[in-house]
C-alpha cells in the first residue's frame, strides 16, 4: 500500500483500503487501532509517561519575616537554645521543636514511608507533633501554613538521610498541612530557595553565628558531662547549666551586627571583600563571647566535686542523630548511663563539620588535575595543566583554611574555660587509624570515623568503653560494626559494644549496656586499686588532705593525664599523692584493703 498522506496539508487524500474509499482522519483512526491492536498483542501496550515534578512550593520571603517564625531541631537542647539566640539577633522570630518522644516515632510512622530509619520517623513526626500541637491550641491549619516554616539540613548519597525532604513533604500532607513550608540547606552548599529577597539570607553573619552557636554548645555541653559525673551534690550541675545556657542565649540575642547599608557601611563597602574582612577580624579579635563564657566558666567552678568517685569513662559515638539527640531516639542512653555510674565522653559537632571539610580536601586530592565535564589534557596542553592546578591549589588552600579558623576558634572557647574541654582529634590522624580497616573514601555516614574514634580514645588511654549508637538498619553504621569485629580482635583490651535504637526496645538495648558496662566498672576499678596502691597512701590520708585543699575540689583545678591510666579517680590520687609527697607528707599506712570500701 502507497501511503501518500501528508501531514503538513489541510487537502485530503482518497486511496482505496479493502475496496473502501477513505479520509485522511479514517485513515489516522485505523492505523491508531491496528498499533494498538499489535502492542496488545505483544504485550507491549504503551502508557502515558508521567514524570516525577518537584512539587512547587510557596517561598520564604523577607517581607514575611516580622510575622513568619522558622523552626528547628534534631541536636541537643543547648545547640539549640544557642541557635534561637542567633536567630533572634539576626532580626528573625525563631523556636526550637522539643526533643522528640515515642509519640513522635509513632506519627511517623502513621504518616511516612515504610522502611524508614529511626531517625527520619521521630523528626518527621516531632514535627507533625508539634504543629498538631500548635492546632489545638486553637490555630487554625491555615494560619500554621502561613505563619510558619520548618529549616533543616538535606543530602544526597547512601543514607536514607538524603529522603529526608520527601518524607518532610509526604508527612505533612498526610497529616493535612500540606502546603507547610520546609526549607532545606543541603550539606554540599545553600539554601534550597531563590537568594534574592529570601526570608532566611545565607549570609556572613548567619554562618559565623551558627558556628559559634555549635562550638560554644559543643564546650559547654563536654563541660558539663565531666562535672556531673563527680558533682557532690546531686542535680547542682544541671541546675547551673540551665542559668548558664540562659546567659548565652541572651548574650547571642543581644549582638549587634555591623550595618553596611548605612553611609560609612557604604563607603566601606567599595573595598573589595570588605564584607568579608570586617566580619572575620571582628570573629577573630572581639571578646564579646568570651565575656560571657568567662562568667560561665566561674559559675560551673562553685559546683564541689568528688574525683575519687570511680568512674568508667564510656565513649559515645555512631550515627550523627543518634550519637546526639538526649531523648527516646536513643533509648534517654545519657541519663541511664549516669545513673548506672558512667561518666560520659560525647561527640562534639565540630568533630563532624572538620570531618566533612578533610572529606572534600580528599575529594580535591584524588581528582587533582581533572575537572568535571572535561578531558583529563594533554601532555601539550600546558597553559590548561597550570591553570587546573592553580583551581586544585585555591581550593585546597581555602579549605585549609577553614580548618585552620575552625581549630583555633574551638581552642580560644576551650581557653576560656581554662583547657577542661576535651581537644578535637586530627582529622589526618583519625583518616591515619581508620583506613586500615574501612577505606577513607567511602561516604555516608560517619565513613571511616566510627572505626577511627574506637582506635584512638582506646589507644590513647580516654576511655574504657565505646558505645556507638546507631539507627536500626543504617548501611554506613552497620558496614561499621562489620569492620569493628576485625578492630577488637586485634585489639583485645577494648571493650566496644554497638546498639541499634529504634521507637522501642529500650529494657534490651539497657540491660546489653549494662553487661558491657559491668565489665568497664571492673577495669576502673582494678585500675584505682592499682593507683592507689602504688602511692602508698591509703584512700582516707588522700580525702583528708582534699579536705584542706578547696582548689582539688573545684571542677577547673586540671588533673595532669598519666599516660597508661585513663580513669579520673586514678589519675586524680596519683596527682594528689605527688603533691603530698612535694610537701614531705609521709603516708601513715598501706591502702591494701582500702578499695573494698568503695562503692
């Protein structure tokens, strides 16, 4: 058959079809039917292709920010507090979510996907949570829509971390706000909204803010971990730290950004990357934290302690959020373990922002004269070489940088409170310990870290104990506790226990802590007994010389480390007996069976 339709023209063409005379429509309509009839045939039927759309949402702008109140949570409280305090001095309404409870998990699970980890159902559900809340109290769903926005981080990659915006979305909808704003900053850089005229502006201000919000909380956070572990009286520390984190919140509300809208700030401007110096040697040299800090600093140090207390040093580390949150996400761990007699070592954020700086100074190293889109070039190509390893040195000078300010920004708080807080660990030597066993350049997660932190805090005697705390089903962590088996069997002193956390299971996952706990207690205290032993004085000799002492039981008088003892009992009646020695105290009897009085 001679098809001479022609598309392209209104004029129809008759040709004979089994003996009948035909339009150009009839024969469109025929042909459509004999392909149907065939794909049917063969299986084959073809449907409408509906592509997946980023559903659009209605932005945060900063007409709406006198009105408009952004929410945030997902880290300890005192991040937080510290956080809102940022906020606020910015010029932004600003609440943080509570700890979120198994009610939470529960409502994420009722509204969310199925099969997702620990962590996405109580966040996603503290929010439906909080905004069911807010509707009880009489707002309407509208009125919640559009007088509030949620702000959290984003990612891609293995994790299911990088769903979290979706189930945010999904959640909400299902729970009838949708519409509900959630904007998202993604870990490899900004805000998830349009820059010009944005309610929440990524700027200078708003980054070195929430550093120093971190840090600050970070320190503030391992100082009191360490007090409360030997407090005399129990619940002073905790009392301290809620007017302490009070004091910071309202020292971080009350800053004052410098304006360059104004005529000088105008005139200062029209220097190039004046904004970004005048921002930097005001972080660098301005003490208006530091006052603060130091007021908190002689608050903590009228807490009594008792360092003859013997105490496990227990490790926390695993999955960011579980390592992190202080509430039912990870079984309430940090209040058990003080109760069962533990003190505390938890992982400070900063440790995560230098992980991923060192992570994307390995990803310019291994990719070192390539660029993305481009041929590697040619031997001949010299001017294009020069030029890709000036961008690979830029980039890895800045990011180095960064590290650089980081640390020292880190260390001047630490300063501040005269060294008690733990330092950081380098990144090079974590990377140094871990890729033995679980190669540094795989991601998500904490990657190579969580091996990394068992190695170095057993090895380098600050700790008796690592317990990682991870989200049932979590890929990165449970490649992790895989690769920790061939860690401990070279390493036979470590005691490590992994626990995945999930909305229940709370008595299993205590009474599994507790056995591994039970065997940290006895390393403790076999090491006092040996410490003690080893001075010559007995126990009583050592408090009754504490007792005349005020400055050994402040919690700031700094205990020196002895290297092969890791308690601080241990190492607090080795100083102490030194310095009794100093002072030509001669010991009274032998401790032989003092240790069996110690609870």
């Amino acid at each position: 058959m001679e098809n001479t339709t022609n598309t392209t023209t209104a004029k129809p063409v008759r040709i004979n079809l089994n003996g009948a005379a035909s339009s150009e429509a009839e024969i469109e309509r025929l042909l459509i039917e004999e392909r149907m009839r065939l794909e049917k045939e063969y299986g084959i039927e073809s449907k409408p292709i509906d592509h997946f759309k980023r559903p659009l949402e209605r932005m945060f702008t900063k007409d709406e920010r006198d009105k408009v109140t952004i929410l945030f949570g997902g880290l300890t409280w005192k991040h937080e507090k510290l956080i809102r305090g940022v906020l606020e001095g910015l010029g932004y309404k600003a609440m943080e979510i509570p700890t979120p409870d198994k009610r939470a998990f529960q409502l994420g699970k009722e509204y969310g996907n199925n099969g997702q980890c620990n962590p996405t159902y109580f966040t996603v559900g503290n929010l439906v949570q909080f905004l069911q809340g807010l509707e009880a109290q009489g707002m309407t769903k509208q009125e919640i829509i559009d007088n509030y926005v949620f702000f959290t981080a984003g990612a891609c990659g293995p994790c299911r971390f990088g769903m979290y915006e979706a189930e945010y979305r999904l959640a909400l909808r299902n729970s009838g706000f949708d519409g509900f704003r959630v904007l998202i900053f993604q870990q490899t850089g900004g805000l998830d909204q349009a820059e010009v005229e944005a309610g929440l502006e990524m700027n200078l201000d708003f980054f070195l803010g929430i550093i120093n919000a971190m840090n600050i909380g970070d320190i503030i956070n391992d100082v009191a971990h360490q007090i409360r572990a030997f407090e005399v009286n129990p619940g002073e520390t905790d009392r301290v730290l809620e007017e302490c984190m009070e004091m910071m919140y309202q020292r971080m509300k009350s800053k004052r950004y410098f304006n360059f809208n104004g005529f000088v700030g105008e005139l200062i401007s029209k220097i190039p990357a004046s904004n970004y110096i005048a921002r930097f040697v005001e972080q660098k040299l301005s003490d208006y934290y530091l006052e603060t800090i130091r007021e908190i600093r002689n608050k903590f140090n009228e807490v009594r302690v008792d360092r003859t207390k013997v105490k496990p040093i227990v490790k926390i580390t695993g999955e960011f959020w579980a390592q992190t949150t202080e509430g039912d996400g990870n079984f309430n761990m940090f209040p058990f373990l003080h109760r069962e007699g533990a003190q505390l070592l938890v992982e400070p954020i900063a440790t995560w922002i230098l992980y991923m700086l060192h992570q994307a100074k390995n990803m310019y190293h291994d990719r070192k004269g390539l660029k993305e889109g481009e041929e590697a070039p040619k031997p001949t190509q010299i001017l294009k070489k020069l030029k890709m390893y000036k961008d690979y040195k830029q980039k890895i000078t800045i990011l180095t940088l960064a590290e650089k300010v980081f640390e020292q920004e880190y260390n001047r708080i630490r300063k501040a409170f005269d060294n008690l807080p733990h330092p950081l660990a380098s990144q090079l030597e974590m990377q140094r310990l871990g890729h033995p066993f679980y190669n540094s350049r795989v991601e998500g997660g904490e990657g190579h870290l969580e091996v990394a932190k068992n190695i170095y805090y057993c090895n380098k005697d600050l700790c008796h104990m690592v317990l990682s705390l991870k989200p049932f089903g979590c890929m990165p962590s449970t490649q992790s506790d895989g690769v920790q088996s061939a860690v401990t069997s070279m390493f036979k002193d470590m005691i490590f226990i992994p626990i995945e956390t999930s909305g229940e299971g709370d008595i299993n996952a205590h009474s599994r802590v507790q056995m591994a706990l039970g065997e940290a207690k006895a390393k403790a205290k076999a090491e006092f007994r040996k410490c003690l032993d080893e001075t010559g004085y007995s126990l009583e000799e050592i408090k009754a010389y504490i007792e005349t002492h005020d400055e050994l039981t402040r919690p700031f008088y700094i205990v020196p480390h002895t290297k092969g003892v890791v308690g601080v009992a241990a190492n607090f009646v080795l100083h102490v007996a030194d310095r009794m020695k100093k002072e030509g105290i001669k010991p009274l009897k032998k401790s032989q069976e003092q240790f069996a009085e110690l609870n």
